[in-house]
C-alpha cells in the first residue's frame, strides 16, 4: 500500500486512544516537571536568601534555554511570593552577525516585562584581540559580565539573575578540578566582581536535562550563542560528557558530588587560609566526623576502622 494511501485512510478507534493517552501521560509528565522546577528553584532562593522584599532583580536574557526558563520561572514565582520584587529582563546585543534582534523583544513584549536591550559590539573586539582558531568564549564572557554589571547599576537592579544550572556548577567544579589546581565552584549567590552588586542563580538546583525538556514544552524562541562562530569550549564539553556518562552509569554520583559541596570539611582540606593548621591543639574531645568516615576495615572484621589504625601504629 502506498504512502499516500496510508495518509488517507481514517483513524480507527485504537489509534485515536493511543494518541489520547500518548498526550495525557505528556501533561501529565510536563506537569511533574513544572512543578519540580518550580520546587527547586524556590527552595534555593530560600536556602540562600537570594531575593528579599522590595529587591528589584535584574533578568540576564541570552535568548538560550536556560534564561528564558529562569525568566519564566520567576515571573510565576513572584505571582506567587508573600513578598513583593521587581524584575525587568536584559539582553546585551554583541552584534554577532545574523543576530535575530526582534526575537527577544518580540517575545519579552508578548509578556508584558519590562526589558532593556543593552547594544554593544563585543563580537568586534573579541574578533579583533582574539587569534584566529582560538576560542573566544572566555573574553565576551568577561566583556559581557563587565557590561553587565554596569547596566544593573544604571537599572537600579538590586539582584543580577543568571540562568546558571546544577551542571554548570559541577561543571565547574572539576574544570577548575582538572585544569585550575582549584577546588572552586559557582556560587548560588555571591558578591560582583565590582563589589558593587549581588549576582544570583536561582537554577542553583536544577538539572540541565530538566530545563532542556522545559524549554521543548514551552517552546522558547531559542538564539543559539554560536552565530560568532566560535568554536565551543572544548574543555567545558569534556566535563559535561564526562557528568552525562556518570549519571547514566553511576546512578546517585552526581547527587553525592552537588551534596558535597554544600558540606564542605575546611578542616579535613589542605587549605592554611581556611582552617588554622598552625595553631591546632588537641582538645581532649574526640570527634565522631574524624579521619576514619571511609576508611576501608583492611582485615574485613567489621571493627571500628581507627582501632585497627590505632593498632597498626601500635605494632
Ligand atoms: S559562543 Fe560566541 S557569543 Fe557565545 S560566549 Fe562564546 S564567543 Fe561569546
């Protein structure tokens, strides 16, 4: 039988009900993830007090996936928020060519949010100061920030929202990790390079793939950020490869990795400025969080792993 014929034969009952629990078990599961997104992000703007009341939040606006479900987010949030902010949307324009400017506008209208489109031709000055085949990732995004900050001060924004994800921190954990001889992350919120203002990241706690299938459920005017025709960051890609193959074949280790770096020990770390190595006295109290948590039992004896140390040190 043809193609066509195919095309215009009627639907039987049985595919009409297939396509009807097809599109139920979608709401249904589109529903779920609103509401995880929604629970996530306001639990990290609770846990780290990252909007107050009378707080007037700047939106950073890229036009990728992850600012336009932060923006949604947020303007749901606040309907909903005992307390009172103010939120007014920007995009900084880079004049990268084949920039679609009428998206973002068009989209932020059709919301009724006060925005600012911010023009600055930063694609010129990277273009210009960054050697051919290099990438050039990391100077617009120095560019941007800069600008950035000072339009949040000229906006009278007390808060600069990123749409920065849980991926993104562990991300950065380890390229720092690998590459940066540092154990540093991305804040969920901090003070500006500038001292002059308080950045936030409401997303904090929510996965990639989460907002990957959000921004297909409300169908984002999605702008990609490659039209400068840079060439991805090719160390920041091996660190998310390397999260997305742990996820699937290590279930709960980057649960375990997120969770880590919000329980950090300085004293079982090597860093002087944190904790006072020099001037560390025993105090007589014993502490149960000691050296011996995952210390292997060598002998397979179930006994407490410090005795067997203790032992060791005895002989
Ligand atoms: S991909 Fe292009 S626009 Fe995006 S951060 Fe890198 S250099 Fe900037």
């Amino acid at each position: 039988m043809s193609a066509v014929m195919l095309d215009t034969l009627p639907d039987t009952p049985a595919t009409t009900a297939d396509s009807v629990k097809k599109a139920q078990k979608l709401a249904f599961e589109n529903n779920k993830l609103e509401k995880r997104l929604f629970r996530l992000t306001g639990q990290a703007i609770g846990d780290y007090n990252m909007i107050e009341a009378g707080d007037r939040v700047m939106v950073c606006m890229s036009g990728g996936k992850d600012s336009y479900a932060m923006l949604d987010i947020l303007l749901k949030l606040r309907a909903r928020a005992p307390i009172d902010f103010d939120i007014i949307a920007v995009n900084l324009d880079q004049k990268q060519p084949g920039f679609p400017e009428h998206v973002l506008p068009d989209y932020l209208r059709s919301l009724g949010v006060p925005f600012h489109i911010e023009n600055q031709d930063t694609y010129s000055i990277v273009k210009r100061l960054v050697p051919e085949g290099k990438t050039t990732c990391s100077l617009c995004s120095r560019l941007r920030r800069g600008i950035l900050y000072r339009v949040a001060g000229e906006l009278g924004a007390t808060k600069i929202a990123l749409g920065h994800h849980r991926d993104d921190i562990i991300e950065t954990v380890f390229l720092n990790l690998f590459y940066g001889g540092k154990l540093k992350g991305m804040p969920p919120k901090l003070q500006s390079d500038d001292g002059k203002n308080v950045v936030i990241r409401p997303l904090a706690y929510v996965k990639e793939h989460d907002l990957e299938r959000y921004a297909q459920y409300k169908q984002f005017p999605i702008i990609p950020c490659t039209l400068c025709g840079s060439q991805p960051n090719l160390k920041r890609a091996e660190m998310k490869a390397l999260i997305r193959q742990w996820e699937k074949q290590h279930p709960g280790r980057i649960k375990s990795i997120f969770s880590a770096l919000g329980n950090v020990i300085p004293s079982h770390l090597m860093d002087a400025n944190i904790h006072d190595f020099k001037n560390l006295r025993a105090t007589g109290a014993p502490d149960p969080q000691g050296d011996i948590a995952f210390d292997e039992d060598p002998c397979g004896t179930g006994e407490d792993a410090s005795i067997i140390r203790i032992a060791q040190f005895d002989e």
